[in-house]
C-alpha cells in the first residue's frame, strides 16, 4: 500500500467534506488515493517555477450584462422541490445539537 | 434516415412528426430493456411536442432547422418538471424548476426531446457502470461497456432510439463513448456551447456537444445549441459558427500534425493498442489522399494531462458537489442537527466513484497540499496552452485516436481507479486547454469493434474541425478505413 496518505488524513478529509466512511472504505480510500496521488507525482516533481496558474481557459475578467428587470425562478416551484419547507422557507434541523 | 432527412421532410409535409416519434419509442421499447440508455423516456410529453410541430407545419409555419428529430438528453442537463438525476441516489426524484438553455434551443429549432440517457454518477467515469442505476450496454456487443460518462447517449443514438443525443465532456465523456459506439461525438470550445442547466462537475472544463451518426448532423446540431447565453458567465460572446457551409470544402492544403506523445510514439504515454495506432495512421494516410500535409509534432507536456485532470476536475467537483446537503432538493436522510443530516444525506446519496474523488478533492485543495498539487496542475495548464499554441503555429489541426483501446468487457476495469482514469489521456488535454476536438469512426480494431480517431484544433477552430472530420467519413464510408 502506498504511504503518500495516511489513514488519519483520509478520516480528517472525510470530515471536511461531511462524509462518513465505515473502517472498510477508510481503508480502501487510503490504497486507493495514494495510488492517484503517486500518478500525480510527475506533476508534483515539475519544476514550473515562474509560469503562471491558468485557473480557466477564457482569458475572461468581469463579465457584465445590462442591469435589467428579470424574473425569477417562482418561488412555490423551487420550494416544492425541497425537502421540507415552511413559510416560504426551507426547514432543516437545529444548526446547534445536543451534540454541540 | 438522418436528421437532416427527417427535418426537410417534416418541415415539407411529407412526414409527421408524430410517426418518426413513434418509430423511435418502438425500437426503445424492444430492446432498451436489455441496453438500459435512458434513465427516463417521456414518452407522452414527446407525442405533445412531435403534435406541436405537426401542427406547427400545417399551420403554414416553419417549426425549425431540426423539426421533428427526436433527440436524448443525458441526464445531466435539467428539463423543467422532468425528473434530472445525474444518475444519483442524491438526485432522486428532482424535477427541474427550469430548462438548460441547450435544453430549450434545441426545442425551439423544432427538435423532440424523447428522454433522459444513463451516466457515471455526475459525469465521473469513462464507462458508465458508475451509474446509481445500473449500467448501459453498448450496442454494438451488449458485453461490453458504451464508454462514458455519456454512455447512455453514444448507445441511444448507436442503437437508433434518438437520431441526435447530447452529452457533456469533462476529460473525454463525449468523444470516448462516441468511438466506443462507433458514431460522431463533438466537444466545442469551452464557451461555445452555453453551460446554464448543466449540473456542475468541474467549471473550467465542462463543456456540452453532439452525438450523432454523421459528421452533417453533428454540424447541425452544434450551429443550434451554439453561440452566446448571457446566462452563462462564460459563454464567448460571438456569432454561432457556419459549419454546414464548410462540409465540402475538403483539407487541401491543410498542415495535420501526429500529435507523437498521444499516438504511440516513444516518449509517449504507454498502453496505446497497437490496432488503433493503426487507424490513427490510416486517417493520417487518407487526410494526406484528401490533399492535407501529414507532420509528426510533439507536445511534451500532453503526457501530464492525466495526473494534472485528476487534480483539478476532482478540485472542482469537491466545491461544486458541496452543495448537496440536504437542504434545497434532493435526498435528505435526516438527523438530530444540521450538521449530522448534511453528512448522512451525503453519506447515502453518493456512490463510491464520487465520494472518491470528492475525497480526492477535497485533499488536493486542503492546507499544505494546495500548492504542490493543485496549483502545480494549474501551471501545467498555462504549460500545455503554451506548447499546443507553438504547434498551432505551424500546423492547423491535430490527429490522434480518441481512446487506448476499442470498448472494454462489463466489469473488466471497475475494480481500480488508475485503470479506468488512463481511457481518458488522449481526450483530456483538449479539457484542459479549453480547445474544440471531434472523434470520428475510422474502421475496426482487431475484435471486430469501431476505432474512433480524434482531430484537435486551437479554440474556435470547429469549421476546419468539420472540414477535416468530413473527409475522414467519406474515406471510411469507401473503405479506406477497413
């Protein structure tokens, strides 16, 4: 197995992007992401010192449109396809639990 | 018949809209069952909008360029009221509050939407057996993959249940399912085709085009989709291409370079099948008949474009997926607090591929890697810019194949990642450079199964695209492909 990522980092990048792994899949992502981590190393080893990053392939900047009135999306449509909405809103669960 | 054929005779009365309709949802009806290239067929809402057109021509008026064609949609481009899942447990049971603009142009130029085609889960994958809900079989030998991840749109046209489909391409989804599927799948400029009610997998290299039989039809469809949406940041603000006009021009004249590194040279990335290096150089052969000049060049740094796209498509992912939390649409697995349902819903909603590379993501954007990966893949892009704009300097298009291999067994390659991730190296650089490429059936492989052969042009290049695609066709079509 390579060591490029460790068990720990998989649990912690896990948690940053609110996914629950059972033991089995921490296990299998840690083979796994080092195997694509290790591809990567050619790009990893580059020396591209002075070249600058292309983030986009457009050389946009700001993208302005005229400031007109425009409709919206209708609200009951888009509320309708939440999971629970009240009051012309979307209802989630406490943000602070008892877990907090 | 092509689309071509169908539009001309419905728009002059001599067929109804409704009858092409009904002799697509037939074929669909026989043997979708066994393919499974639709998540959904809508079946009634098609017969209202072949109706409409009908009534459209009786009426005196013209109904559009593509009037009554029946065309597939992958499943990532949202349909207003109609179920959009990006084949995700996540998106189960979504419907739309509004139409892709792709969406929308293509209704408007008298086309009928027949259904929603199968994917790997958000686009992720070069098979489509990623998908929440079950494989697509490639037509052409129902034991093998259709590529992806717009499998179910290369299937549905290969198998004549939509004359026309679309699909995305982020690394390749369009041009390696149409060679799988031995039909025509065209990638634009990034910017060309409008991006708005295309679920995001990664924004800088997303991109929306065509599947079809014909390199015509292909030109068709894109003059439609194309041109400028004030709805998509992105969009390139310009007038849509004449591709049409130029089919016949020929490639007299034109500089075709071999791009070496992507066509089995030495030096070159490695697992290239020798039967399709053989293709690849026969359509160099017949482009050169054709009055074109054939060059070797070389892009060095088109053998990083895979460890590269694997750091910056999964960066993007990771962002843009995060919105799947389980509070606007969607799934939702709830919890005793926000937090704990974000991650529940997300836990059960993405399969494994996708969690994998949000994982991967979200790792390569993460305090004190960001720099030695993600930022390194970005000056690998400003690299590869450099190195094609050298090359485009002295040659007008490029030619390689458009995947290693011909289709693959079901199962062959699902077991790891890198195996499925190496389809994609000679179809991601065009990604990353944000530069139009087309794949266009040259013949067969040593099984007997279709080879495709991609030509690569700098942005905004899609009328020599065309032009060049055009001769490939028609030496195939006489057999100098066999």
């Amino acid at each position: 197995m390579s060591e490029r990522i460790t068990r720990d980092e998989v649990v912690h990048v896990a948690r940053l992007a609110r996914l629950t792994l059972t033991d089995a899949e921490i296990d299998e992502f840690t083979g796994q992401l080092g195997d694509i981590l290790e591809h990567a190393a050619d790009v990893e080893a580059l020396d591209v010192g002075d070249i600058a990053p292309t983030s986009h392939p457009l050389p946009l900047t700001n993208v302005f449109r005229a400031d007109e009135r425009r409709e919206s999306l209708d609200r009951e449509e888009v509320l309708a396809q939440a999971p629970a909405a009240e009051n012309g809103q979307y209802r989630v669960p406490p943000v602070l639990g008892e877990s907090q | 018949m092509s689309a071509l054929e169908i539009a001309q005779q419905v728009r002059s009365g001599q067929r109804q809209a409704v009858d092409v309709l009904e002799e697509h949802l037939a074929r669909i009806a026989a043997s979708d069952d066994e393919i499974h290239a639709f998540n959904l067929v809508i079946a009634d809402a098609a017969r209202e909008t072949a109706a409409r057109v009908d009534e459209t021509v009786a009426s005196g008026e013209d109904p559009g360029p593509l009037a009554g064609v029946p065309v597939a949609l992958k499943d990532n481009m949202c349909t207003r009221g109609i179920a959009t899942t990006c084949s995700s447990k996540i998106l189960e049971g979504w419907e739309p509050p509004y139409d892709a603009t792709v969406v929308s142009r293509l209704r408007n130029a008298g086309a009928v939407a027949v259904g929603k085609t199968n994917l790997d889960e958000f686009a992720m994958g070069s098979s489509t057996e990623n998908s929440a809900f079950g494989p697509t079989r490639n037509p052409l030998d129902h034991s093998r993959v259709p590529g992806g991840s717009s499998g179910g749109s290369a299937a549905a046209v290969a198998a004549g249940f939509a004359t026309l489909a679309l699909g995305s391409d982020t690394g390749g989804s369009i041009r390696q399912p149409a060679a799988f599927c031995g039909v025509v799948g065209m990638k634009p400029t990034y910017g060309a085709v409008s991006r708005y009610g295309l679920i995001a997998f990664g924004s800088s290299l997303d991109q929306i085009g065509p599947f079809s039989r014909t390199v015509a039809e292909s030109a068709a469809v894109l003059e439609v989709i194309g041109g400028h949406d004030s709805r998509d940041s992105t969009s390139i603000d310009r007038p849509t291409f004449d591709l049409q006009g130029v089919l016949d021009r020929g490639v007299q004249g034109m500089r075709i370079g071999i791009l070496t590194e992507l066509s089995g040279g030495s030096g070159g990335v490695e697992g290239i099948n020798s039967d399709v290096i053989a293709r690849t150089q026969a359509a160099a052969a017949a482009l050169e008949a054709a009055g074109a000049s054939i060059h070797e060049v070389s892009v060095p740094s088109s053998t990083l474009g895979l460890s590269a796209y694997y750091l910056v498509a999964p960066a993007e992912a990771s962002s843009n997926l995060s919105r799947y939390d389980g509070v606007r649409y969607g799934l939702r697995v709830d919890a005793a607090t926000t937090g704990e349902m974000n991650a529940a819903t997300r836990t059960a909603g993405f399969g494994a591929e996708v969690k994998r590379r949000i994982m991967l993501g979200t790792y390569a954007l993460s305090a004190g890697y960001y720099d030695a990966f993600y930022g390194k893949a970005l000056k690998v892009r400003t690299l590869m810019l450099q190195e094609f704009a050298e090359v485009y300097a002295d040659v007008d298009l490029l030619l390689t194949p458009t995947a290693p291999t011909t289709a693959f067994a079901l199962g062959e390659r699902t077991a790891d990642p890198m195996t499925m991730y190496v389809n994609d190296v000679c179809t991601i650089p065009s990604n990353l450079t944000g530069h139009p490429a087309i794949s266009v059936p040259f013949g067969v492989g040593d099984d007997g199964l279709p080879v495709g052969v991609q030509i690569l042009g700098p942005a905004l290049s899609e009328p020599s695209i065309y032009q060049a695609a055009a001769v490939l066709e028609s030496a195939a079509g006489e057999g100098s492909a066999l």
